[in-house]
C-alpha cells in the first residue's frame, strides 16, 4: 500500500476518534467538525485504494 494512503488512512481514523472525543468532554462543534475531517481523509484514503486496485486489475488481465 502506498504510505501516503496509509497515511490518510490513519489520520482519518485518529481524527474521527479525537472529534469524537472533543464532542463528549469538550467543544461540541470543534469535535463536529473534526470528526468531519477525520471522514473526509476516510473517503480520500478509500478511493486512493479503489484506484490502485483498479490499476492492479487492469495491468493483471495483460
């Protein structure tokens, strides 16, 4: 997998659980909104992975 890739990956997870922190103990909208970063790097990281599968399947089949 490509690092950058991981990368989104893992800050959309430590994002959606930090925004999801802040929104029980502090801020509610700062944890609202960081929880809609931490999606937004979710979706980023998720197609980058449909994309290089794609490739992957499309150089497979020769």
């Amino acid at each position: 997998m490509n690092p950058l890739t991981l990368m989104f990956a893992i800050l959309g997870l430590t994002g959606f659980a930090l925004g999801a922190i802040l929104t029980v103990t502090g801020p509610f909208e700062m944890g609202v909104i960081v929880m809609g970063l931490g999606l937004v790097f979710q979706v980023i990281s998720l197609v980058r992975i449909k994309r290089a599968k794609k490739k992957d399947g499309s150089n497979a089949r020769g």
